[in-house]
C-alpha cells in the first residue's frame, strides 16, 4: 500500500517577466579559410591595381554593397599581383570594370587581347561564380529585380527572374546589364523549378540532374530576350532557363586544393574586328586554362585547355557611332559562399604588344630552327632571338624584363657579353652581360621603352650546339623547349623556343690556309687562300659550296665561289655571280690600320638540305574539267621555308583518296630559273591519277629530295567538272503594289530579281511557265498573269511554255538573265486587268533549262 506524505504547503508568489532582446544591424562575418589565403599569397603575377578607382580599374557603384575589393600584392612571392577578390561570403553581388576615362577599354577598330587569372575558391559548396563581361554603359551596371540590385544565379549580370508572372522573356532581358555580352563560369547547378525564385536557369543543360556539380563555361547576351527560355502554363507559375552557347559542362572550378597549379586558372579572350566593310560581326577567341602559374604551356588542373572562337555582334551594344567598350566581371553568391578572385594579365587598349621568339642557326646562314627542327649540328652558333612588338595604345611598354631559361645542350659565355638587344630605330646595341645568367635563367631589363614612335626590341642571345655525349658522339640530342616570362609595367607574356634536334656531323670537312698571316697595306686587295677536303674522300664540287667570312668577331658575309678548282679556293673582295658580274665580297677598303682577324669556313649543299618545304600559293580548291586532261597545282617549295631549291633533285608525289591511285613524277620546271625560284604550277595528268569522271577528289601531295628526304604533305580539293548547266535563281519574286483601274496595267518588278545560267562546256535552253496567281485571303484568282515583254517588245502570256533565252555554242559561262533585259517594262512583268479585286496573290514559276547531254 503506497503511503503519501500529507504535509503543510508554502503558497510562493511567481512573478513572470517578459524580456525583450533588440537585435541591430549584426553581420556575421565570413573568414577566410586557410587554403583560400594560401592560394591568395600565391596568386600568379599580374599587374598593378593600386589606386584602382581612380586608376585603370573602377569598383562598380550599383547602389548597394558592393562586394569587389583589391588585395594589395604584400605578402605575395611575385612582382604586383594585385588580386580583385569579388566574392567571400554569402548573399554578396560584385562587379568591377575597366576606367574609359583613364584609357582602359576595349577598342573594337582594333586587334586586342585581355587575360587574366581566375581563382573560384576553395569548397565543396560553391557560391554561383563570376562572369567576364564586355558592356557599353557606366560602373552602375547590374542585374536588377525592380530596380534593386540582384545576385544569385545572375552572377550580376544575367536576368533577374524573380517574377512568377513574368511571361515574356524580352521583359526579363531588360533586368540583365544591357548593351553586353557575356562569358559565364558558373558554379552552381541552378535547376530548381520554382518560380519566382530565381532557380531555373542551368534547366536545359545536359548534366543538369547533377543538383551540386555541373559547373561549367558559356556564353551569350544578356539583354537579349532569345537568350531566355520560358517555362510554366499560367498566371504566376512562369520561371526561365537560359541558352548556354558553346557550354563546356562538367568542369572542375572549385575543388579543395592547395596547390597553387591546381586551382589558378588561366583565361585568355582575343578580339579582331570586322574583315568586311560595314560589318557588324567581329570575331572573338577565348581560351580557358592554356597556360599555368609558372608560365609553362598547358594545364595542371582537373580540366584541359579549350577554346572557342565566336562571332561577336557588335550591334548588341548599341555604341551609335562609339568604339570603346567596358570590360571587367560580375560575380554574386547565394546561400552558399566561396571566395572568387581575378588578376588582371593585360589591358590592351594602354598597351597592345605581343612577344615571339625565332630560333636561327647562324653556322647555317641563320636558317631558322621550326618546333621540331634537325640537322643543327654539333658546334654550330645559334642565336635565340626574344621580340617584343607594341602594337598600339595610349601609355609607354616600360620597364620591360625578360626572364629566359637557357635552352640546354648549349653553351654560352661565361665572361662578357653573352646577348645583345636591338631596337627598332637601329640605334646603338644594348649588350647583355653574362653576369647576368645565375642558375640557368638570364634576366635582363631593357633599358627603353616601347610605344608608337619605337615599336620593336630583340633580345638575341647567342650560343653554341653542344651534342650530349653520355649516350655517345653519334647519337642526337633532343633540345627541349623552354619556357621565357616578357613583362612590362602594363603588359605580361610567355613565349616558348621551339624543340629541335642537335645531329652529329659524320663527315668532316677541314678547311686550311696556304697563308695564314697575310701583311697589305690599306686599300691594298688581298687574298684568303686555301684548301679543303672531306674526310671521308667524297669528291669536293666547289659549286655547292657556301663560303662565310667573320670579321674581327662582329662582321658576317657569305657567298659561293665557281672561279676556282675543286677543292681549293681563293677569296677576295669580289666574286663573279651566275651572271658573270663582280660582286663584293666584304668591304675590305674598309679595314682601318691594324691587325684584324678573319674567320673562314665552308658549308656544302647538305647543311641547308633539312627538309623541303612544300606549301599551297593560292587556293587549295581547284577546279577543272574532265576534256582539260590536267590538274594545275600552285605551289611553293621551299628548303626550311626560306632556301631554294633545284628541280631537277625533287620528285613529286600524288595520292588521291577516292580512288587509292598513288602516282610519281617529276616536277614541273614552272620557272625560268627553278634555282632561285621557288614559286611553280605542278601539271598532273588525269589519266596518271585514274581520274576519268566528274567528282570531288581529294589529292594529298608531297615531294622528296635526292637526299631522300620528304616534305610534310599537303592537302588539295580538286573539283572535276563534266559537261553542266545550272539556274540561278531566288526562292521568291515579288511585284510593286498597283492601284485599282479600269484599264490593263503592267506592275513591275519589285526588289532582287536574279535569274542566270551557269554553265560547264555546254550550251543551254531556258523557258518558263507561270500559274495562276491565287488570293492569299481566298482561293480566287487575279484577273490577270505574267507576261514576258522580250527586249524588242514582243509579248507573250507565261501561262504557256514562254522562251526566255539560249546558247547554242558549247561553253563555260554565267550569264545573266534578268541583267540582259532592256529596262524595268521588259523582261517578266505582271499584266493586271481593269478592276482587280484587292488583296495579295500568289502563284509559281516553273524553270525549264536544258542542254545537249
């Protein structure tokens, strides 16, 4: 039995209290993992943004928080990387964007290029990511939902669809910045269907199931209502997904790496204006992750280079007259955060420049090295040659700085000057010191400027092919391309020297004085005499041997000798050429008093014999007829793209692909002199090929030498023609309106009237029949035809068979129909009746053209 205490109770007052807590303004702010801040410090080198609204960058003043700010370049490794870092955190909206005023835009008369590096932060769960935009309107550009603001899947730039009842995409398109056009990198998957909410866009995408991944790349315009697509059935149910032109889904944007390599990415966007005349389509290229931070070519990360280069409709920007354009980015997060981040490379209406480098082996009468090249030979003197061209803009290139890693397997001075640097005026040389090599990198400043008035400086540096002998003296060296950083205070560039091959030399040639030490007084003429033999008791033939002088260490020349026996030779200040004439050799009145030493040495035919090179002069489409027989083929061959050739050592080969036939000939003698002239037409026979109908062929051609080396082949589409006739004609014709009469009139014709004949040996008939000409509004019938007036104003009705023109001789022609007739009252016109009833009519022409066949 359960027992309860029954005691006495203390009655205690409760006082309830109601406690109210005011909450401000409280902001929670995001901070900055540690691998975003790695990353940060490690940012690829760019250009200065110090004082950036006043300077070439301005912050954009949307009326509302602005997100963008600049990361000054303290605590980084590189020369001023100034990073924008546009978003951090959640909810934010950015947008940054070149000064006009300060000359920082994109000049579309001109050829320009802008590039930049690209970070998208360190998560798993991305914000929406950022938008490089070109726009012609002010630093208040954004997207905005009723005039406010908006981020999202906008990415601050797109439509704003935040409207349920919104059907018509023209009305979306004019909350996106207007007058633009832009290239997305989008990191978040918007397919949410809920409208009203901005969720939808990323809908149409072919991996848009994935509702976390799919980050991808693509364009368009903004405020273009095509670029939006509806979705939904009534009133307050409409949300939009958009067009993604040229999309490259699945891409790795945001990954969580440290690796400075990995996450960087390198964008490159290249712009040409219009080809044509009163042309509105400019041509833009945009190249995604070809290069890494440590300036080598490719990509380290995830996803590999691609590019895509597209027609740019100048009139989306509605410039009236204008030609400078806004470049920058936008960017936006939502409910997730990831730190976004650029550095500007290039601005190229400041500065437009580009950089090359041209590799030369100047033992071989400067012949230039190709990627890939052979028969550089051991011991030979190259020179690398580093150019830097501006190309136009409003400042200076200054402070320019190359910084080359060596190609290996040279060597080069180890003491005094190791390089020199030329300018475009032809003043004096810029020497390069070799104390300015440590551990395998030269760095040189060049000491000018460049800008309109001096658009050009070379940085050549010299060395000398040194054969890897760990493998053995007879085995070549493989020479790897290697990596050269130009920067400018407004300009960034990489240039790479091109792979080749050191061959070792098997056969020898020695060359000896008969006098070394020769005395003359001033102005006196001297001779160089001596001799020379191969090695391995190869017959010497003085006339394919190429002779070159130095001259105290600074001074080259070179030329042939025919005068003297083989295998001697004799050299003085002039030489007879092909044509008998005297030709100087070296200046010799120039020597001043004193003692001058004068290098010699010989090169046969073998050392420009690499490679032919066989290229297309012309058009690679030819046309031709079966009775011509013959295919001309315009071609130009070359030894290395520079040396000539001598036909009588080449052979021609042909393979055409649609009937397997292979062929061999000789080549056609297409000049007066084939020794100097490298430019030819190549007759080939029909017959040879097993051509023997009409058709498209394609032929794949190449040439070998007497050395049994072959060109890189080329490709022709050669179009045999058989006997044809063709019309030219338009899908539609038209008449003027005509007003209602009591008398028969004749309505003439009305816009673009083009009618001709095309034909291929052949002669041709043309006739026409018209039907009847219905109401469009009914199926009654005008009360009249055509009629076709010849030029001598004889009429007939085209409602029977109408002759309208001919050619009885056999020939390839265009001739032009309509352009024949006399005036607008000839030709084909509309005969009206009195009092037709009103309204548009319709009916056919039937074309009858024929030949002989």
């Amino acid at each position: 039995m359960n027992k309860r205490n029954l005691g006495s109770y203390t009655v205690m007052p409760i006082i309830l209290f109601t406690l109210f807590i005011f909450f401000g303004n409280v902001h929670i702010v995001h901070a900055e993992n540690g691998v975003d801040q790695t990353n940060r410090f490690n940012a690829p080198a760019g250009l200065s943004l110090e004082q950036v609204d006043d300077g070439y960058f301005t912050v954009g003043d949307f009326g509302a928080t602005n997100s963008a700010k600049v990361n000054p370049s303290e605590g980084t490794p590189h020369s001023r990387p100034d990073e924008v870092v546009l978003t951090s955190d959640k909810s934010q909206l950015a947008s940054i964007w070149s000064n006009v005023d300060n000359g920082n835009y994109l000049d579309i008369t001109h050829k320009q290029k802008i590039s930049m590096w690209l970070y998208f932060g360190n998560t798993y769960n991305s914000g929406d990511g950022i938008a490089f935009v070109l726009q012609n309107g002010g630093i208040d550009a954004i997207s905005r939902s009723n005039g406010i603001p908006t981020n999202g899947q906008t990415l601050g730039v797109w439509g704003a669809d935040t409207d349920g009842s919104r059907s018509d995409p023209a009305e979306l398109a004019k909350t996106a910045i207007q007058n633009s056009w832009a290239l997305e990198f989008d990191n978040y998957v918007n397919r949410i269907d809920k409208p009203g909410f901005g969720t939808y866009f990323d809908n149409d995408l072919r991996y848009s199931y994935l509702t976390s991944g799919d980050q991808h790349v693509a364009w368009n315009y903004p405020a273009e209502g095509a670029t939006y697509n509806i979705h939904g059935s009534g009133p307050s149910s409409y949300d939009y997904s958009m067009t993604h032109k040229d999309v490259k889904e699945q891409l790795n944007l945001t990954i969580g790496e440290s690796n400075t390599n990995a996450v960087w990415h390198h964008l490159t966007v290249e712009y040409a204006p219009p080809v044509t005349k009163g042309s509105n389509l400019a041509t833009l290229k945009y190249t995604f992750n070809d290069k890494n931070p440590n300036g080598s070519e490719g990509s380290n990360v995830p996803d590999q280079e691609f590019s895509k280069t597209i027609d740019l409709d100048l009139n989306e920007f509605h410039l009236d007259g204008k030609t400078k354009l806004r470049y920058g980015f936008t960017g936006s997060t939502g409910s997730n955060a990831s730190e976004n981040m650029a550095v500007f490379e290039t601005m190229p209406s400041l500065v437009e420049a580009e950089s090359n480098v041209v590799v030369n082996d100047a033992t071989q009468g400067n012949r230039e090295i190709a990627d890939g090249g052979k028969n550089v030979h051991d011991g030979d003197k190259m020179n690398f040659n580093y150019n830097v061209t501006y190309d136009s803009g409003e400042k200076d290139l200054a402070d320019i700085k190359a910084t080359i890693n060596l190609p290996g397997h040279m060597t080069y001075a180890s003491s005094g000057q190791v390089g020199t640097v030329t300018y475009a005026d032809g003043s004096k040389s810029e020497p390069i010191d070799a104390s300015e090599i440590k551990d395998g990198v030269l760095t040189h400043t060049l000491a000018r400027s460049l800008n309109n008035g001096l658009n050009t400086a070379q940085i050549q540096l010299n060395g000398v092919a040194k054969i890897d002998q760990s493998n053995g003296a007879d085995v070549s060296t493989e020479v790897a391309s290697t990596h050269t950083d130009i920067t400018g205070n407004l300009y960034s560039d990489d240039v790479y020297t091109p792979s080749f091959t050191i061959d070792p030399v098997t056969t020898h040639l020695t060359l000896s004085a008969t006098n070394p030490t020769i005395n003359v007084y001033p102005g006196d003429k001297f001779f160089l005499n001596g001799r020379y033999s191969y090695d391995d008791t190869t017959t010497v033939d003085n006339t394919k041997m190429h002779y070159y002088i130095n001259v105290d260490g600074t001074h080259d020349y070179s030329f042939g000798d025919t005068d003297s026996f083989d295998g001697y030779f004799s050299i003085y200040g002039q030489h007879k050429d092909d044509n008998g004439n005297l030709v100087s050799n070296f200046p010799q009145d120039d020597f001043s008093k004193g003692k001058h030493t004068i290098t010699v040495y010989a090169m046969d035919d073998n050392y420009i014999v690499s490679k032919p090179v066989l290229s297309v002069d012309g058009d690679s489409e030819i046309n031709t007829t079966l009775s011509a027989g013959n295919i001309n083929l315009p071609v130009n061959l070359t030894y290395d793209g520079k040396y000539s050739f001598d036909s009588s050592d080449v052979t021609w080969h042909t393979k055409v692909q649609e009937t397997g036939t292979e062929a061999t000939t000789a080549l056609t003698d297409g000049s007066a002199n084939p020794k100097t002239s490298s430019k030819f037409v190549q007759t080939l026979r029909d017959s040879d090929l097993k051509i023997d109908k009409a058709g498209k062929y394609t032929l794949t051609v190449y040439v070998t030498d007497k050395n049994g080396q072959s060109s890189e082949p080329i490709t022709f589409t050669v179009i045999v023609l058989d006997k044809t006739a063709s019309l030219t004609c338009r899908n539609s014709y038209s008449f003027g309106a005509v007003n209602a009469s009591d008398e028969t009139v004749y309505d003439r014709r009305s816009g673009d009237w083009t009618l001709g004949v095309n034909t291929t040996e052949s002669d041709w008939s043309l006739s026409a029949t018209a039907s009847d000409l219905k109401s469009n509004e009914g199926s009654a019938n005008l009360n009249g035809n055509l009629e076709y007036i010849d030029n001598d104003g004889n009429s007939q009705s085209m409602k029977t068979k109408t002759f309208l023109g001919e050619d009885k001789n056999v020939t390839s022609d265009k001739k032009d129909i309509s352009g024949s007739w006399k005036d607008k009252s000839h030709g084909i016109l509309l005969k009206v009746m009195p009092n037709p009833v009103a309204g548009g009519y319709t009916g056919t022409i039937s074309w009858d053209l024929t030949n002989s066949l």
